[in-house]
C-alpha cells in the first residue's frame, strides 16, 4: 500500500467553507427560534448555536494557522 503524502493546499479553503456552513446553520437556527412557540426547541436550538460559536473560534484559530503555514509554503 502506497502511503499519501500530507495534502494541505485545500485546508483554508474547506475550513473557510465548513466556516459558512455553520454561519449558516446558526441563521437558519436563529429564524426556526423567531418562528416557534415551542420553549424546548428554542432552547435546544439556543444551546445548539452556542457549541456553533465555540466550534467557529476553534475554525478561525485553525484558518490562520493554516494561511500562516501555506504562506511558508508549509515548511517547519
């Protein structure tokens, strides 16, 4: 079995896209929580949309190391 080498050229691109995945996620929760009666569902999307913005600070954190490696060129 041949082994892959470490293909990080992509890696700002997809966290840049998971980024507005989730930024998405968030507003859509945000509209469905404007929308329903239901206090459960509205707290369970609030709760959900707080692990969102933890993930996001996690997501920016990893884009910027990401863009500082590809301008090294990914060198140590």
């Amino acid at each position: 079995m041949k082994h892959n080498p470490d293909d990080r050229r992509d890696n700002v691109d997809r966290i840049q896209f998971n980024i507005n995945h989730t930024i998405r996620n968030m507003e859509l929760a945000e509209e469905m929580m404007a929308k329903t009666d239901n206090e459960k569902t509205r707290q369970e999307l609030k709760e959900k949309n707080e692990r969102r913005r933890r993930a996001l600070e996690g997501m920016r954190a990893e884009i910027r190391e990401e863009a500082l490696a590809k301008e090294k060129g990914y060198r140590e």
